[in-house]
C-alpha cells in the first residue's frame, strides 16, 4: 500500500496553497485558530457494505441477513477510521440498495469509486458455506487489480488479531474475478468478515464489538 503510506500526489499542491494561506492568515489575525482551517486529508477509504435492499446476499439458518450485518459492520469501521483521521467514503449508507437490479446497484458502486479519489476500497461481506465447521475472516481481491499488496497485509492482520483468536485458523488472501475489486485503478479488496453458516461466527457478526475488532485491525493496516 505504498498509495496510502504517504500524502497522495493530488493532496500535494492544495497542501502547499493551504499552507501559505495559513501562514498569511496567522500573520495577519496574530491567532494560532487561523490554523484550524488549514487540516489535510492524508488518506481517503471507500467503505462498500456488500449486497442490500433487494439483494440481501447470504441468509442465516435463522433468516440473518448478510445485508444487514455488512452494513453494520461498515458503520462501525467508519467510525473507527474517521476517528483516527481517515476520510471515508460510503458506497451503501442505508439498507437499500444502489439500484433496482444487481447489474444498476454494481454500476452506481463502481461510479462512487472511479470519481471517489480514494487510496483504497474495502468491500464488506460475510462468507457461507455448505459445512457449518468453516470459520474466520478471509480477505480477497481482484485478479487483475491492484489489491494484492493490501490485500496480503489485511488477510495477516486479521490471522493475528481474530482468527488465531476465535477459529484458531489461518487463511490466505485470495485472488478472484471480482466486480468490486477490479472496477477502478485504486487498490481494492473484499473482506469477508466470517460465517454466517457457523454458529459462533454468526453471533460475533452480530455483535458491534467484534464489529469493532474487524474495524481496528482495518484501521491498523490503512495505518501502514
Ligand atoms: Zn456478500
């Protein structure tokens, strides 16, 4: 993630002008407050919570539905980023979708990431499967994208953080032909957050502090 390691080429320039005008203005107004103004966005994460409105994505034995978690989810890693200094972008803010038919919702997703400026997307998913045993986050990313770096990071963060602390398993992050992930030039990723077919998985996916865990060790690689 070299990208987000250091100010974009983009934020350079209005850095500069800003810090000229800042200066200007404290010699001027003889006030430290003039340099309030002068705060630069270093680093800017779309936040794409999977699937919602007509599209609920996986379901739970009990009628959970991955929508619903993901977009929960999503809130609380915004939180977290946003309180460490990250701007965040939403694609989905609400439970509906961006669009009344997959292919519509997957293009106005895209539209927000190609015109965001952002220095990576993380897409927010939950993970099924036919056996209920299989458990963990897994990280994947896009083929023929530029997410593989971030993505191995983020997939390390999260074996050492949560899944060596709950499933006791590791997994490697994983490339695959994935809309979200290869729309735009900027370092994406999807992250599914666990199992909505594991019993144990599915009650942290629906608690904000293992929520919560997801967005530190978000934060921690966004960080680096
Ligand atoms: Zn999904």
């Amino acid at each position: 993630m070299r990208k987000i390691c250091v100010i974009s080429a983009k934020w350079i320039k209005p850095a500069v002008f800003a810090l000229v005008l800042g200066v200007i203005a404290l010699a001027a107004a003889g006030g430290a407050a003039a340099y309030a103004s002068a705060t630069i966005p270093e680093v800017t994460v779309v936040l794409d919570a999977g699937h919602g409105g007509f599209d609920g994505g996986v379901v739970s034995s009990q009628g959970d539905k991955e929508a619903d978690i993901n977009l929960a989810v999503t809130r609380r890693v915004k939180k977290r980023l946003e309180e460490g200094g990250v701007r965040v972008i939403l694609t989905r803010e609400g439970e509906g979708a961006l669009g009344v038919t997959k292919k519509e919702d997957m293009q106005k997703r895209a539209e927000i990431i190609a015109s965001s400026g952002a220095d990576a997307v993380i897409s927010i998913h939950v993970n099924k499967y036919s056996q209920s045993y299989r458990r963990g986050v897994q990280v994947f990313y896009g083929d023929t994208g530029t997410g593989g770096p971030f993505a191995k990071k983020l997939q390390s963060v999260f074996n050492t953080y949560i899944n060596a602390k709950y499933s006791g398993r590791d997994y490697s992050a994983l490339a695959g032909d994935y809309f979200i992930a290869k729309c735009s030039a900027i370092p994406s990723v999807i992250v599914e957050c666990g199992f909505i077919s594991n019993p144990q998985d599915l009650e942290l996916l629906k608690s904000q502090a293992y929520a919560d865990e997801i967005a530190e060790c978000i934060f921690k690689c966004v960080l680096r």
